[in-house]
C-alpha cells in the first residue's frame, strides 16, 4: 500500500496538563492509552481474585476462604476479566490504531470518546466497592442468572447499575468506532483495502450496538424482580427464569464473539509482517467475519441445553452452532496459508500469533465439542465448559492482545520491546497456561462441577497441578508489566518508523513513537 | 493533497465527560442505597441527576455553539447521521429485550405452565389465558387495561403528532419558520397530552382496575413496555421543546439542520414504537 504523507512532524500537545489533560483529553492516543493502563488494572484485580479461587482448590477442603466469598470471588472475576480486562484493552487497540490505519486525524467523536472511557472507573468502583457492602458482592456467577440473582443484597444492584453504565460506555464506543470506520477513512482507503483489524473491529462494533441495550433490558428486568414486585423470572407469576437465560445469552453469545473478532483482527495484522506475505484470502476474512457475527445471533441456547428445551430447539441450537466452525475453519486455513513458504521469522509478536493459532484452536473444538447437544448434557456446568472458554479467552483474546501490545509497543513508545524478556514472556505463559487449563479438561469429563469451593477426593491431583501452573501464569504476567515500564521510560533500542520490517500500513509510515497528532491531514492512499 | 478532504473538527478537551461519569456514580450509588434503604439515598440519587442535567445542558450548549459557529462540516454532519441512526438501532434493541420477554411468556412459558407435569403436580387447575398473572394462586385479581379507550385515542395523538412534526421539517426546508414554530408546538403539545393520558391511565388501572406493577406477568410486561416507551416520549418531547427554542432563536437553515432531523427521527422511533405495543400489549 503506498501512501502520500504530508509533513506532520510539529507535534504538539496543548490543553490542560497533569492530571487535567488525562480527564479531559480529546486525543484518540490518550484515551487508547487510558483503555490500557486501565484494562491491564482490572486484568490484575482479577487475575488476584482467580488465584485466591486457586488457592482455595488447590486441596480438597476448605482453607483458604469462605464459601460465601468463593462465590462472589468467581462472579466477579468474570465479570471483571470480561468487561473490565478484555473488552477495554480492545477499544483500547481501536482508539490507538483505527484512526492511524486509515489515516484520520482522530475518532469521529472524540468528546465522547473521552466520556467512554471515562465511565469505565465509576462501573469499576462499583464492582469492586460491592464486596465491603452488607452482604458483599453477587455471587450469582457472571451471569447472574435468576434466582439466585434475585435473592442476593445490596452487592447484586451494583452489580447491575455498574453493567448500566458499562453498557453505556460500549455502546457510545460502538457508534464512535462504526462512524469513524465509515465516515473518516483517508482518500483511496476503500473498504477492501482497509487493515484487517479495522474490519474486524467494525463488526464487533454492530454487535456491540445490537446487544449491549439487550443485556441492559436483561438486568433492568433482574432490577424490577428484586425491587419492585415484578414477575418476569418468577413462575408463581407467570414468568420463567429460563427466559432471563434465552435474554442474557441472546446478549451472552454475541458478547463472546466481540471478544475474539477484534483478536482475529490482530493475529491478520501481525502473520503478514513476520510471514512477509500479503495475507492469504482477504476477502474471504471479510466475509468469514461477517459470518460470525450474522450466525452469532442464532445459536445463543446452546448455553441452555439441560434447560428441558423441545428437541426442535436442541437441534436447532446444535447444527447452527457447528456451523459456525466453517467460517472460523476459513480464519485458521487462511493465517496456515499466508505463513505457507512465507519467509517467516520469530520475533514475539509473531510468537504470540503463533501460540494463539494452536491454543485457540483447541478452544474452538473443544466448543463443538460443547455444542453437541447430547455430549453438552454431560459437560455442561463442569469444568470441561472451564477449560474450554479459557481456552478462547485466555489463549484467544489474551494472546492475541499480547502479540498486538508487542507489535505496536514501538509505535506507542518509540522503543523495541525488549526480545529476550517478551520471549520468556510468551514461553512462561503458554507453558503456564496449558499446565492450568488442559487437566480441567479431565476434570470435566471426571464431572467436576464448575463454581464450587469443595471437591471429592479423586479430582485431588488434577486440581493442585492446575492451581500450580496458575500460580506461575499469574507471576508470569508480571514480565509484560517490565517490558512495557521498560519500554515507556525510554529503555530499549530506538525504534525506526517502520519498526518490523515486513510491517505493512499507514500506521508504520509515522514516526516512532507516533507523534500526538496523525494525519491530521489526510494521506492519499494509491 | 488535503484538498480533496476537508478538515474534519476534533474538539478541544472538555471537561464535560467527567461530570457525566461523577453524576452517572452518583445516580447508580444513589438509587443502590435508597433501593436497599442504607444511607442518604434519595440525596445521592438526585445530586446525581441533577449534575447529569447540568452536564447535559454544557456540553449540548457547546455542541450547539460549535455548529451554529460553522465549525462543522459536511464531514461531520454525515457523523452525526450515522451516529443517530445506530443509536436508534440500539434503542429498538432495548425494546426488544422487552418485547420478546412479553412473546416468550405469551406463547411458551404461559402454555407450559399449564401442561404436562407443570399443571398436574404444581399448579393443578392452572389454565392458560392471556392475560395472565400467574398461575400462584393467592394473587389479587385485576382487570386488564382495554385497547379502544384512551389507547387508542393516545395513538390517534402519536400519529397526528408525526404528521404535524413533518408539517414542521416541509416549513423548516421551505423557510416558512412560521409554519415550522407552529408545527413544532403542535407536536410538543400531542406529546404531552399524550404523557398526561398515559399519567391518568395508570392512575385509573392502579385505583379501578387493581392492575399493579406486581400483578404478575401482565403487570410486568404491561408497565415496563409502556413505562420506557413513555419514558422515550417525555425525552423526545424535551428534544422538540430545545428544537423549538433553537427555531425561535433563529437556528437552522433548509439546507442544515441535522439536530432538527435528528430529533423527528427520533419523535418517529417512539411513534413505531408504540403501534407495536398498541397492538400486542392493549389490542391482542
Ligand atoms: C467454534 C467456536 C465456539 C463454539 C462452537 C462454542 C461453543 C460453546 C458452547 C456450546 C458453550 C456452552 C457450554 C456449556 O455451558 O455447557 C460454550 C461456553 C462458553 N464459551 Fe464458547 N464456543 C466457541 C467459541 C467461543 C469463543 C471465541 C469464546 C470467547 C472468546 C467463547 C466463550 C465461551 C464462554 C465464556 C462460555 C461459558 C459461559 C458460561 O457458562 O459461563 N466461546 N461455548
Ligand atoms: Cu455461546
């Protein structure tokens, strides 16, 4: 892709200073930066509260906490590491690179850019205040299904507001990132020629915008049962608490997906460089995409096998699942075939991407696994389900935001990250990573149940081996926090504009680290 | 090669979004307490809304400053078309949240209740009818709201108030401002006596018909649905009434007026809206 760049080497920062610029900060790089450090936050508060859950499996028994607190510490870890790790770290990527990508000199909106992200520490605040309230936090598991939802305290409301307010940041995000896609994109930036990353992004925004408000009705309904006299999950009433479930998961499965899309688009963006090969297919990723998030709106009752749903339904929600296994099938065809005799090397970046194909493919079977009803009807509720969402969320989602921070590191701060500690990085957490998640596998299969402080005594050996690798992913997260210090503060070699040498697209023609304001006049893109 | 792009407005930094985040904290924390009865609820809750209304009113007055300014342009207004439109698209998500849960009850969990194992161990006798609160059965009977009484009237209202709202927008690209302001008023005044039909009728369903936000599931679906939709009404009648201040302060021109369009797209949203709940909540 060649590109015209004006001259744009005046970098300036105006405005406020010191803590002002950060909360009134209009600028996409500020705010992308924000998502981050905030995202990487509740990545730690979470990861704090999983290794307490560790911790206490780590023996048959009870030592460590509660029961009472075992279950609030699982709710809210999920809920925390979904909304409050992942999702953020993607806008996160979205603010930083979209508007570089396709040379805008900013997101469409960057006023309410700002107050996206600014709503994400008062919902924080609210998630993490709810342990110390009467009653501590929800302990209805991350989704919160009634009944259990209904009888929680005080934690459960704000649990529910700090949702509201969430689902207002994502979707004001959604439309700021769908705008900008389509409305601000340089001359010559024609959709099919756009980064990978900025399709996939755009999709995930329209299902963000389609389920978001779904999921805000979900809890609105949850809200007025508690409080109000409301029967919508109360059969006495009328009302069915397996609906709460078709509504959430209606939300539920598309949500899942706005968390790999965007990892699909990084791991698209990062196999060409180290390949040095266009990347293989284009337009069938476009389209496999779409696919996904189109068929993601038809399978959600595959969360609701073992509800006592008619046949019809089971079939239904089964084949509809398996068939989302094509388009994904295409994906992982197409990053083998662009690294296929390419001249590929190994830096850490590409050595994530890599992990990631392996280890999320194996997440990816083991939810067809899942999705066949009548294996469904064993597994479901254990920890097979654990291992498996692990497996697409840990090693999906996580993974891939790994290999894009070291990817783009240099552009954010103008220095390499540092090969040798990103590699024992990558190597730490992947052999850490499988040592906790692949026995839960057996576990599963064993019929371990999943969210329980306690177990029988032949799940003994499985479950210490587990809470030992978690222990060691845990630290191992640690590194990345000293690369990225390292990095920020100026050590490290310099890096050059175009710091990966097989590094296409815009973002790479502007100087490392990329000065304040980009494009703010449009390059024209041949 | 700038020429062929013109340059796109990127605000200065704003101190608005902030209030916005303190005041939506203050509501959540508010309503939590007053919800659970612990503290200073009510306090909290409306300090929050009230900085919400105040963020509202300075970080709208900007956006209104910087277009009447010209500070946007064709780049822009095109944003703010596509931004309306998704945003809309999300609204009809939220209501479809609720809709489905009314189609739900109505054609499933209603007819398993009263079959099977359902109707032969736990709620023996139990039939399906619609309406329905539930086949517990100590519940207070009521009677359902009607369909051809002021329902009906109050969408003969909506209807009439998107013919004079286009009336309006023909005035508006015209540059009748006359018939514009009149058209506006004549909107404003078919929504609010719109809300206050809606007021009166749940007076009337809470005095006469026993028909409570607690009467099972038609009391849920029948209050939520039409409670958020009345909600939207009184939103869109405030975005008509600052439309119509912004008229009389002489703002919009034929050929730019995107908030004025943005908000009849909105006015029309509600509109549909409610013929789907006039027919599946009061008529079917
Ligand atoms: C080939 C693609 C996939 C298939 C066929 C699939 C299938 C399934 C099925 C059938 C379940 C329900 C298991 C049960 O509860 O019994 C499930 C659970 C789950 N999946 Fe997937 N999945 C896929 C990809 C993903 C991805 C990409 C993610 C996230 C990045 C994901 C996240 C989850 C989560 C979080 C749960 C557990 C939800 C809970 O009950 O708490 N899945 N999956
Ligand atoms: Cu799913």
């Amino acid at each position: 892709m060649a590109a015209v760049i004006p001259d744009q080497l005046h970098d300036h920062h105006h405005g406020p200073t010191g803590l002002m610029r950060w909360i009134t900060t209009t600028n996409h790089k500020d705010i992308g930066t924000m998502y981050m450090i905030f995202s990487f936050v509740m990545f730690l508060a979470g990861g704090v509260m999983a290794l307490t859950i560790r911790a206490e499996l780590f023996q048959p028994g009870l030592q460590v906490v509660e029961p009472e607190l075992f279950n609030q510490l699982t709710t809210l870890h999920g809920l925390v590491m979904v909304f409050g790790a992942i999702m953020p770290a993607f806008v996160g990527f979205a603010n930083w690179m979209i508007p570089m990508m396709i040379g805008a000199s900013d997101m469409a909106f960057a006023r309410m850019n700002n107050w996206s992200f600014w709503l994400l520490p008062p919902a924080a605040i609210l998630l993490i205040a709810s342990f110390f309230v009467p009653g501590g936090a929800t302990a209805a598991g991350w989704t919160l299904y009634p009944p259990l939802s209904i009888q929680m305290g005080m934690g459960m409301d704000m649990a529910i507001f700090a949702i509201h307010i969430m689902g207002i940041s994502s979707i004001m995000g959604a439309i700021n990132i769908v705008v900008t896609v389509l409305n601000m994109r340089a001359p010559g930036m024609t959709m099919m020629k756009m980064p990978l990353f900025c399709w996939t992004w755009l999709i995930t925004a329209y299902l963000l915008i389609a389920v978001m408000p779904v999921l805000a009705g979900a809890v609105t309904m949850l809200l007025t049962d508690r409080h109000f006299g409301t029967s919508f999950f109360n059969a006495a009433g009328g009302g069915d608490p397996v609906l709460y479930q078709h509504i959430f998961w209606f939300f539920g499965h598309p949500e899942v997906y706005i968390m790999i899309l965007p990892a699909f688009g990084i791991v698209s963006q990062i196999i060409p460089a180290f390949a040095r090969k266009p990347l293989f297919g284009y337009a069938s990723m476009v389209y496999a995409t779409a696919s996904i998030a189109i068929l993601s709106f038809v399978v959600w009752a595959h969360h609701m096998f073992t509800t006592g749903m008619p046949l019809a339904g089971q079939l239904f929600f089964m084949y509809a699942t398996l068939l989302i296994a094509v388009p994904t099938g295409v994906k992982v065809f197409n990053w083998v075939a662009t690294m296929w005799r390419g001249s590929m090397t190994f830096e850490t970046p590409m050595l994530w991407a890599t992990g990631f194909i392996f280890v999320f493919t194996m997440g990816g079977f083991t939810g067809l696994i899942c999705a066949i009803a009548p294996i469904d009807i064993q597994i479901h509720d254990t920890y097979y389900v654990v291992a498996h969402f692990h497996y697409v969320l840990v090693a999906g989602s996580l993974f891939s935001l790994y290999a894009g921070a070291y990817y783009w590191l240099p552009k954010w701060t103008g220095r390499m990250p540092d090969e040798r500690i990103g590699k024992l990085h990558f190597w730490a957490s992947l052999i850490f990573f499988n040592i906790t998640f692949f026995p839960m596998h057996f576990l599963g299969l064993a019929g371990m149940p999943r969210r329980v402080p306690d177990y029988a005594l032949q799940f003994a050996d499985f479950n210490m081996l587990a809470s030992i690798g978690a222990f060691g992913f845990g630290l191992s997260q640690l590194i990345f926090l000293w690369v990225v210090i390292k990095a920020a503060r100026g050590g490290g070699e310099k890096a050059p504009a175009r710091s990966w040498e097989g590094a296409e697209g815009l973002e790479w023609t502007v100087p490392s680290p990329a000065p304040h304001h980009t494009f703010e006049e449009a390059p024209v893109v041949k | 090669m700038s020429h062929t792009l013109e340059k796109y407005f990127v605000p200065e930094p704003s101190i608005y979004p902030i209030f916005g985040s303190v005041a939506l904290l203050l509501f959540g924390s508010g309503a939590v307490m007053w919800l659970n009865d612990v503290g200073p609820g009510p306090l909290v809750f409306f300090l929050g809304i009230a900085l919400l209304i105040y963020m509202m009113f300075g970080w709208f007055g900007q956006v209104v400053k910087e277009s009447q300014g010209g500070q946007y342009g064709k780049r822009v207004d095109l944003s703010f078309r596509w931004s309306m439109g998704w945003f809309i698209f999300s609204e009809v998500m939220f209501f479809a949240a609720f809709f489905g849960a009314l189609f739900y009850v109505r054609v499933l969990s209603l007819p398993w209740l009263a079959t099977g194992e359902n109707e032969a161990v736990l709620w023996q006798g139990f039939t399906q009818e619609w309406p329905s609160s539930g086949p517990y059965p100590y519940a207070e009977a009521f009677t359902p709201m009607g369909a051809w009484g002021i329902p009906a009237f109050n969408t003969l209202l909506l209807l009439t108030s998107g013919v004079t709202l286009t009336w309006a927008h023909h005035g508006l690209l015209k540059n009748r401002r006359d018939q514009l302001a009149k058209g506006l008023l004549a909107t404003i005044a078919l929504g609010v006596i719109f809300l206050g039909f809606q007021i009166y009728e749940y007076f009337h369903a809470y005095s006469d018909l026993n028909l409570r936000l607690d009467s099972g599931i038609y009391g849920s679906t029948f209050y939520l649905l039409t409670g958020f939709h009345g909600l939207h009404v009184t939103i869109g009648a405030i975005m008509l009434a600052v439309m119509y201040f912004r008229v009389r302060a002489g703002h919009f021109r034929p050929d730019n007026h995107f908030a004025f369009e943005a908000t009849a797209w909105y006015w029309h949203f509600v509109d549909v809206v409610w013929l789907f709940l006039f027919v599946v909540v009061y008529w079917l």
